[in-house]
C-alpha cells in the first residue's frame, strides 16, 4: 500500500522465493483501480490473476532478474516485452510501466495502467523501501500506523502511509468517521529545517521518540495526537530527506452513553441479537458493558429465560 501512496502505482506485488520459483507473497490494488476496473466490468486485477504464476528463480524476466541481481529494473511499456512472462495479462488489463525493486529478501513489483487513476512514468520512481525501519515498528514497537516523509522544497510531506484494519476499525466506531491519526496528517508541512521530530530525525540521522505527543506544546500535531490518543510516536531516518514515523495510540475505553450507543448499534448494524464490550483489568479481560436487542429479550421470555448468554458472560 506505501509504495503505491509513494510511486503513485495502481498496484503492488510482492515475489518470494519458494524452491525453484518466484511466487506471489502478498499484493495489493488501489481503491481508485478496482473502481476503473469494475467500470470496465473486470472483477479480477493483473496483481491478482499474476498469483497463479510461478517464474523460475533461473530464468531471465525481470522478476527472477532482480532477484539474482539484486539491482532495480525498469520496463516502460510491459506490453510489449517479451522476456515478460505475463506480457499478455500485462495487455489484458491495461498495464502499462513496471519497476521491480529487491526488498527483504524478495522482489518488490509496483505497476501504472492507462486512466487517470494512476502515475505516469518515464523511470523507475522509487528504489527502496524502508523494510527495517518497518519491520521494528510493528514487529517489535506493535505500532498501529506508519508515515513516510519525504522532503521537498524545504518542507516535510506525508508520501505514503499504513494505518492498521484492527485501528480503522476502532477509530470508526469511536469516531463515526473513517478520519484517522494519518489521513489528518497529510494536511501538514512540516518545516526541514525545524527541530520537531520528523526533521530532528533527518538532521540527526537518529531515531527520535516522543512519548505523549499530546502533551507536547512543541510538537506541530499535539492537537491531533491527543485527539487521536497517540501514546508514543517514533521517527526513524530511512535516507536522506525520508523519515519513517510509526505510533502506538491508546484506546480510550467505552462507558456511559457512548458505550451504550456503541453496543446498539453494533447489533442495528450487524442484525446481531446481542453485543458485549470486554475491557482489560490487570491481566484480564472482563465484560465492560452488554446489550441485548428487545427481539432477542422477547424469544428468551418466550423460552422461559430470564438471563441471557450476554448476561451470563
């Protein structure tokens, strides 16, 4: 998803090795291309119909090239290649330019198609991805978002970022919104030359950690951070003028009339019969709050209950 932000590509494929062959590990597609690509009544992608391949770790594509090389390639028009091994799905669904990039261990695919959904390329627009500075943050801080900045014109910008399913999904029902701690950031230039922590990182070539960023009356995003519970922010230097930023928020618990709302409409929503909210205490998880739709009462009367399983948890 970041090196789609970041190159403008409409989607990403990621090449692992599996004995003999390159295989897909992992891909992604754009929102704004699966929309193109049901217009044009496709329900599949080229990244999704290339999991079906599997290319020779010997051959000569630019796949199985770059994985032995370990240097990046680049193909302008892919259609027309024939050392591609999916030249005719590359024609079949539009797919213009492609760059590979070796990336922890496998090869990194990222691609433009015919639209205005996606970039135009004239070389390869990235050549790396910030893999460790990735891998310590979720791997080992357990950050739910990351953001790439990049300067530019003396001013930092957010090129891509990932914020965790289990974090949007929290967030919405939190909020009622799809707006998280990234998306309100990318309204933000932060100066170069500035000593918050996305430049101090670059200047200093050292990771910078900012616990409660909500509380500190130096930081550009306070407001956000504490409207969004940030509880510690990391900024790694990737390159020069890139910065990786990752954060752990803290999610405040439901009660009162929020936690009952929050319950009801999970079950108007969902059409479930009941819902419960479980809270950490200690080392524990316990239930916070229940709820319990009027129809579900009913069928339980009707049966001679007078608790629920709800209840009983």
């Amino acid at each position: 998803k970041m090196a789609c932000d970041w190159s403008g590509a409409c989607y990403a494929i990621y090449w692992t090795r599996a004995l003999d062959d390159m295989v897909v590990s992992a891909d992604y597609v754009t929102v704004a291309r699966r929309v193109e690509l049901l217009t044009q009544g496709k329900t599949s992608s080229f990244a999704e119909a290339s999991e079906s391949f599997r290319l020779p770790v010997s051959g000569t594509g630019p796949v199985s090239s770059v994985y032995k090389t370990g240097e990046a390639a680049f193909i302008a028009e892919a259609a027309t290649r024939s050392d591609l091994e999916r030249k005719d799905i590359a024609k079949e669904y539009g797919i213009i330019s492609m760059g590979f990039i070796p990336c922890g261990g496998g090869v990194l695919e990222i691609g433009t198609s015919q639209g205005s959904e996606t970039a135009s390329w004239t070389s390869l627009p990235i050549r790396s991805m910030p893999v460790q500075a990735l891998q310590t943050a979720f791997a080992s801080l357990g950050a739910k978002y990351v953001m790439l900045w990049e300067a530019q014109d003396g001013y930092f910008s957010v090129a891509a970022d990932f914020v965790a399913a289990s974090e949007v999904k929290t967030r919405r029902t939190l909020r009622g919104d799809d707006k998280t701690f990234c998306s309100e950031s990318r309204q933000f230039k932060l100066p170069a030359e500035g000593h918050g922590p996305v430049a101090s990182a670059s200047s200093t070539g050292k990771e910078v950690i900012t616990p409660n960023p909500g509380q500190d009356h130096k930081l550009v995003r306070r407001s956000l951070a504490q409207e969004f519970n940030i509880k510690d922010m990391h900024c790694f230097p990737v390159t020069e003028g890139l910065v990786l930023e990752c954060g752990v928020p803290t999610n405040p618990i439901l009660t009162g009339n929020a936690l009952a709302a929050a319950l009801q409409m999970q079950c108007d929503i969902s059409g479930a019969g009941y819902a419960i909210y479980w809270t950490e205490a200690g080392d524990e998880l316990v239930v916070g709050g229940s709820y319990i739709t009027p129809a579900r009462k009913a069928a339980l009367e009707a049966q001679g209950k007078e608790g629920s399983f709800a209840e009983a948890g």
